[in-house]
C-alpha cells in the first residue's frame, strides 16, 4: 500500500485529490494538510511513502517544505498549475521526485505516483524552465522521460546519441551518471 500525504491550500481540491486516490486499491491517503508546514508535521508523524504538495501555499510553500523534507526519504511531487521561472532548477535541488501539472486527469497521477514509487522521476514537458535546456535535443529526451517513455523507446529516437544528451541533462540536474 502505498501511503500519502496531501499538502493543498485549497480545500475543495485537497478533499477532492484525497477522495480519487483512495479509490486506488494501493494507495491510501494517510493525512491532508492545508499549508506547508502540517505538511512537515504530517510526514514526520505518519511517515509516508509520498506527498504530494501545492506549489504555493501560506506559512511555507511546497518548494520550502519539500527542500526539509529532502533528508527523510519521503518521495515528494509537486502540483501545480503554472510554471514560473526558478521553481523547475528549485525542485530538483530539493529532490523533487516529481512535477506535475495539477489539471493532469486522476488516472494520470496515479500513475505517476506508482512511477514515482518504482524509482523514477517524472517532470511535466509544461513545468521545465525555458533555459534549463538550451538544446533542443535534451528537450526532447527531457520530454520522453516526462511523458514516462521506455529506456529503450528513448533509445530508438532519432536525434543523435542519446546517453551524451542524458550525460548532459544528468550534470545539470546534478545526478550520477554511473
């Protein structure tokens, strides 16, 4: 079972979020907060595998709250409806497993949590700063990894060699390439 913590200001959408993935059969929504800091206090008590949080939110802003939780282990994705410069380089210094739009359909994010879950890093194509990539091929192995393309799919595509585009975006988001 795969447990969660919602973090949303708004609290039509966090009721709403919370209800459509605890009809997932292995998700459970653990605990709802409506600000970033409950946010904070909710994974260190109930510990969950996930938390999902609002970009922008009073007393401490899911980007704040996510770089705290960096250190705990918890996998965190962030919801939002817009980019805005700085946030994308943002999340990932705080290990920001995933960064999602929050008007993707239900199933979507389910996925995405499972995805997530599994180890992989999910980012919406939308969300990704302009001049994070100034290439159009990395855009594009950028994108395919967002949109959750196979390694070997990736592999097939047609814009040179992919490992040296990966090796690229990898040093930029500062991961290990080995």
């Amino acid at each position: 079972m795969i447990r969660i913590v919602i973090a949303e200001d708004q609290e039509m959408l966090l009721a709403a979020i919370g209800s459509l993935l605890n009809l997932e059969e292995d998700m459970e929504v653990v605990g709802k907060a409506e600000n970033g800091e409950e946010a904070l206090t909710l994974v260190h008590l109930l510990k969950p595998d996930v938390c999902l949080m609002d970009i922008e939110m009073p007393e401490k802003s899911g980007l704040e709250a996510a770089e705290a939780l960096k250190p705990y282990g918890c996998k965190v994705i962030i919801l939002t409806t817009f980019a805005r410069n700085g946030y994308f380089q943002r999340a990932l210094n705080a290990d920001v497993r995933g960064y999602l739009l929050k008007d993707s359909p239900s199933e979507e994010l389910a996925g995405s949590i499972r995805h997530i879950i599994n180890g992989e890093r999910i980012y919406s194509s939308e969300l990704i700063d302009e001049d994070f990539s100034e290439t159009a091929p990395e855009q594009n192995v950028i994108e395919s990894f967002g949109n959750s393309e196979s390694t070997k799919k990736i592999a097939h595509m047609q814009f040179g060699t992919v490992r040296k585009y990966l090796s690229s975006i990898l040093d930029k988001i500062k991961l290990p390439t080995g």
